[in-house]
C-alpha cells in the first residue's frame, strides 16, 4: 500500500461493479477515502462494506441532476469535498446499426455523455469552492479509435468525454485542476460478463500486442497514477489501457 492519495477524497460514479468497483478498491487502497456512487444503491452499498478503508455509497443517477446535487451536499458534509472524480458510469449497450433508434441514442448521450457533464460541472464547482488541486479522471472507451460494431450512439458519447475532458483541461487549468481520460479495450466487467461483449473477447485478443483477457484492475492501476502527484504535469490527455489493440 503506497497511501500516496491519503487525506483525499474520491468520488468513483458506477462503482458498485466492474471498472468502478476496481478503480473504488485501488484508490482506497491509495489511502483516499472513498465515495462509491452508483444509481444500484443496495450495489453501490454491498461494494463500499466490500471496499472497507472508511469507503461508503451514495445513490445517485448520474443523469439527474438533483441527485447530484444532493450527493455533492453529503459529500461536503461527510469529508469537505471530493477531491478527485472518476467519472465511470455508464451504459455498455449492444445495440445492431438497424436497431439504434432515436431513443436509444437519446438515452446513451443523456447518460454516458451528458451525465458526466453534470456530475463534472458539480465536482469542479465544489473543487474550486474549497480551493482543491482537483483531478478529473473520465472513462472513455478505446471504441472511438476503433469504430467499433453495435455501439454508434456509445462510440459517439465517448467521443464527446474525449472532446469534453480537452476543453475542460484549458477551463479549470489555472485553478490547478487537471483533467484526463482514459480509454480501455474491452475488459471483463460484471456487465460485459453477462452481454453479447464476452463472445468478442477471442476477435479482440487477436488485435492485441500482448495477448490475455482485460481486467477491471488494468484500468484501476492506470487511474490510479493520474489521481496522483506523480500525474500533475499531465492534462487534456487520453490515455489508451487495451494491450496494443489500437495505436493512435
Ligand atoms: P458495468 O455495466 O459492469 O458497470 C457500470 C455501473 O454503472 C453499474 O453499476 C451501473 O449501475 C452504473 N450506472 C449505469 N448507469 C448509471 C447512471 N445513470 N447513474 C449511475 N450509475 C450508473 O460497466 P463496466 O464494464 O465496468 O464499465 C465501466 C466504464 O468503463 C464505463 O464508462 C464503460 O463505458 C467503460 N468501458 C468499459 C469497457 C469494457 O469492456 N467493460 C471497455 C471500455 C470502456
Ligand atoms: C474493444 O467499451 O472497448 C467491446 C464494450 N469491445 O464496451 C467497450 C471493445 C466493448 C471495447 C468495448
């Protein structure tokens, strides 16, 4: 244990399963108390009591702002605020080109791309407000290199947190608050697990300079360094977690 983020508090949206939960259990782990948030609150509670280290959950959908709100009011009153965000949360759909809809499109850019707007504008206000160095860490995907198949709306939403996080970096710079993205390859999530992704996992191997399967701590790790001192010099940046799968 490094204890390199103690006296810091992190909030990890989605983290009741999968990347969330792995990113919430390494930053713990770092010394940071943790806020594992998520729209499953019996989840999101099962992983704080998981997690242990001071960790705890709060319920929150990140698309609703007034859950937001209050989550941030709880946060201040429990810890005097976040200091470090991962935005995490997110919809994973499979979704055929002939199916994606305009409810289904409307719903992923609500969710994956205008949630962590909200949960963004939320976190860097009370950051400021306390006059935090601030991190902001945002799970984007390594589908927006890649174009990949049965998830348009989704590729798209990532794109937009890439876009987001670059100009977020230039807005919150002169407060000392960064903001980075990292873009996994496909990972054996909880969620992935239990969807049409898990039959993908030999094409993708295929396409990786080191073979194996991706795990949620892959991406925990990597977080990890970008929530921490040694990160500091780094802003506006994607960083690509997939094996080799794609070079940009
Ligand atoms: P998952 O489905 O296993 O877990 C996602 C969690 O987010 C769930 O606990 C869910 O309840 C929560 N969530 C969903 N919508 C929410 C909302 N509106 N408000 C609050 N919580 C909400 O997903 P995962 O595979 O662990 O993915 C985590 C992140 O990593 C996502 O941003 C995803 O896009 C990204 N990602 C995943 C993969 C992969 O292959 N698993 C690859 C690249 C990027
Ligand atoms: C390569 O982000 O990055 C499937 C499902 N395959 O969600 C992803 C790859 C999926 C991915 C992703």
């Amino acid at each position: 244990m490094s204890g390199r983020l103690s006296g810091r508090t992190a909030l990890v949206t989605g983290a009741a399963q999968g990347i969330g939960k792995a990113i919430a259990d390494r930053l713990a782990t770092d010394g940071a108390t943790v806020v594992v948030s998520d729209m499953n609150a019996d989840g999101a509670t099962k992983a704080a009591e998981a997690i242990g280290k001071g960790a705890f959950a709060i319920t929150a959908d990140i698309s609703d702002p007034d859950a937001v709100a209050s989550m941030f009011t709880k946060i201040d009153e429990r810890t005097g605020g976040v200091d470090i965000l991962v935005n995490n949360a997110s919809i994973v759909p499979f979704v055929a080109w002939d199916d994606v809809d305009l409810e289904h499109w409307r719903k992923i850019i609500d969710v994956n791309l205008t949630g962590t707007f909200i949960v963004t504008r939320a976190a860097t206000d009370q950051m400021r407000a306390k006059k935090k160095a601030g991190r902001v860490i945002s799970i984007a995907s390594n589908t927006f290199f890649a174009g990949t198949p049965n998830m348009a709306a989704y590729v798209a939403a990532k794109g937009g947190v890439i876009g987001f996080t670059r100009a977020l970096a230039t807005e919150l710079g002169q407060y000392g608050i960064t903001a980075n993205a990292v873009t996994p390859g496909l990972i054996e999530s909880d969620g992935v697990k239990v969807s049409p992704h898990n039959n993908a996992f030999e094409f993708v191997e295929m396409l990786q300079a080191v073979k194996g399967k991706g795990q949620p701590e892959h991406i925990a790790d990597v977080v990890s360094f970008l929530a921490s001192d040694d990160a500091r010099w780094m802003t506006g940046q994607t960083i690509n977690v997939d094996a080799g799968m794609v070079r940009y």
